[in-house]
C-alpha cells in the first residue's frame, strides 16, 4: 500500500519521499552535511528533528546494504 507523501521541509515544500530519495543517492550523515549539499534545508530549525530522523534511518539502510 502506498501513502501519500508528507511535507517535510514547509519553508522548501520538500516531501519525505523527495527527501528519502535523495538520502539514498547522496552518503549524507548530518543535518549539517544535508545544508551544504543541498538546499533542502535552511536552518529554520522546524523540521530539524523529522529530517534528521529521516537521515538516521539512510543511514541505518545504507549500513544493512552494506552488509
């Protein structure tokens, strides 16, 4: 079953999906990383903890692959 993406980022109108997509084709392991990669985020600091919680998970995901 497929949902509906959520708005991740209000100030950007980034969507989770957009956001999961992007994390799994750029090794991206920090908010901070995130900021100077791309401009999805712009440190207004609303959604920091759903996009780091998103790169933690990336991350997790990327380390299962590995393995």
């Amino acid at each position: 079953m497929h949902t509906m993406a959520d708005v991740i980022c209000l100030c950007n109108q980034i969507w989770d999906e957009d956001l999961r997509e992007y994390l799994a084709t750029h090794e991206i392991n920090s908010i901070e990383e995130l900021r100077q990669e791309a401009s999805i985020c712009n440190k207004c600091m609303q959604c920091e903890e759903l996009v780091q919680t998103e790169i933690y998970h990336a991350r997790i995901r990327r380390q299962q692959q590995s393995s």
